[in-house]
C-alpha cells in the first residue's frame, strides 16, 4: 500500500495472525513492519469489512472469539490479539472483584474481561512463535491476570510486558497501553525510543470552522486562550484547558462520541469545529488511503478501538529482529 515495509520480517518470511483485529491498526503497523498478515478475527462485521477492504489477501473470520474453536485458523509465526478492554477500565465506578466472585459471574463485564483467555486457548493450539497481546494499562489489575500469565508461562512462554506511549513513537495522540510480549526466550528489546511527541497540528486540516455565535460547552475553555489567531485543542469534557495545536499532541482518540475540538481566537471573532473521523485516523497513524466502511458513526468506533499503527509497527520489528537473532545463535 502506501508506506515502506521493513525488510527485516518479510525476509524471515514472518506470518501472523490478528484477533480483535477491529479496522486493523495492528494488521497494518505489522504489515509494514514485513510480516504477512494471513488470518484476522474479529465480532463486528462492519470493522472486518473494513480490514477486508484494506488487506484482500487476508483470510477473514467473523467470530466471537471467546468460544471459537482455535482450530479453524492456520498457524501462523505471531498472534496478535487485542481482547475487548471496555470491562477492565474504571470508568463508571467499576470495582476489582474477589476471584472467586469473578469466576462464578455470568454477566457482560465478565464474560468481556474472559475474552483474554481465548489467547491461551490460541496459544495452545498453535504454538506460536511469538505472542502480542494488547490491552488498556488497567489489565494488569484484573483480579485473574497472574493466573492468565501463569497460563501462557506453563505453555512455555516468557512474559515481557511494558507499557507504551503512542505519542512516542510519531503518532501526535496520547495513548497509554499495556503490551505483553510473549516469546520462548523472553529476550525482545522493548526499550521505547526517546523521541518528542508530534504536535496535533501535523495531521490537523486548515480549516478553522465557523464563526461562534452562542456559548458551547467548551465555552470556559475558550475563555482561557490569550494567543491569538492559533488553534487550540479543546475537549468535551470535564476540568480540560485548551492547548496549543501546534505544540501538543492529542488526547487519547476513543470510540464513544468525538470529544475532540479546534478552537481559534482572532480580532474577527472566535472559531471552533470538530476534529473530523479522518483527523482522528491520522492522529491513529493511518495513512488517508486507508478506508473505512459504516456510518460516521461506526468510523469513530472503528478509529477509536484501534491500535495505533506505529506502535504496532515497531512492537513487530522488535519480535522480529528478536526471532532472528535467536535463529542466528541456534
């Protein structure tokens, strides 16, 4: 497609396989890092019709992964996967349970938090090579996440896991994740790169939108801008401040409604708009050919669950160059 691939993984002749797979952020930061992406899975058919748009070559599996039988996928050197995070955040008050209250649960928070599982079972039956799992930073407090580490351990795996800053590595986004690397040896270098964060305005379009005639929401914020004729970040929630497009990164992109605004303050009045879906895909990293299918709304989601693209991109050059250095040393 549009970007360079690293010729690392692709001369190894590197596969692999993408769960949770959403639009395909993951797929596409491992496509350029050189692997071939040959299966994805994912519950929603609208983001696997999207990846279907994106990687053709592809074998698409519309499935709830929780309760698929593993064997249906080929085997692949890498497994990516990316279980549902909605459940193990703790917006809306959501409390860590007691494990045995959490093993004998049945409700949509646990049954959520379970996907991760369907890694182990994946792991199982295919013996991978290599394992990514990514997930929001509150995973590691699952109440049952030493026992799943344990699970992928007596597979025979090492465990290897950090958590990551888009805004580290080109992406102009804050977005703080937890990675597990999983590998036979443990030995993947997941030293982050030391690098500034990209300003939102690279990726912003030139429009400043309309001309303010009533008070918004984030009214008070725009009350705080004293550099004129500069666009501001602004957001649509609580206890933000406005912040300089064009020496700060974005807030975290999510899937539940755009809280993302542009304001301007100049002497022919105050300007504001939303940041528009294909904005917040590049703040995700992907490039303006890569294409989306549902309503406006179904983008946002699909945007907002991604993983960034070149935080997936440097993950699977580190697996990489890992598996070739243990190859060379056999």
């Amino acid at each position: 497609m549009h970007s360079l691939i690293d010729s690392s993984a692709r001369s190894q002749g590197l596969t692999v396989t993408d769960f949770f797979a959403g639009a395909g952020g993951s797929s596409e930061g491992l496509r350029q890092a050189g692997y071939r992406i040959d299966a994805c899975a994912n519950h929603w058919e609208t983001a696997v019709d999207t990846h279907r748009l994106n990687h053709p070559d592809t074998e698409h599996h519309l499935a709830n992964l929780h309760d698929a039988d593993m064997r249906r996928f080929p085997r692949t050197t890498l497994l990516w996967a990316s279980p549902s995070c909605v459940w193990h955040t703790p917006a809306g008050g959501r409390k860590k349970l007691p494990v045995n209250e959490e093993m004998s649960r049945n409700d949509a928070g646990a049954l959520d938090r379970a996907t991760a599982f369907a890694v182990i079972a994946a792991a199982e039956a295919h013996a991978y090579e290599a394992v990514i799992v990514e997930n929001v930073p509150e995973f590691a407090d699952w109440v049952l996440y030493r026992w799943w580490l344990d699970g992928m351990r007596a597979l025979g795996y090492c465990a290897q896991t950090v958590v990551l800053d888009a805004a580290h590595f080109g992406a102009p986004q804050r977005r703080r994740r937890w990675f597990g690397v999983f590998t036979r040896d443990g030995a993947v270098d997941l030293t982050p790169p030391l690098r500034e964060a990209v300003p939102a305005a690279a990726i912003l379009e030139a429009d400043l939108g309309t001309r303010l005639t009533r008070r918004l929401y984030v009214s008070a914020q725009i009350d705080q801008i004293t550099d004129t004729d500069v666009p501001h970040l602004v957001m649509y929630r609580r206890n933000a401040r406005p912040r300089r497009a064009d020496q700060n990164p974005l807030a975290t992109i999510t899937a539940g409604g755009n809280h993302h605004g542009l304001a301007t303050v100049s002497c022919t009045g105050v300007y504001h708009r939303m940041l528009t879906n294909r904005e917040c895909a590049r703040a995700q990293g992907f490039s303006d050919d890569y294409q989306f299918l549902g309503t406006a709304k179904q983008v946002k989601r699909q945007i907002g669950n991604a993983v960034p693209v070149p935080v997936a991109r440097w993950l699977g050059e580190r697996v990489a160059q890992a598996l070739a250095d243990r190859q060379a040393a056999a």
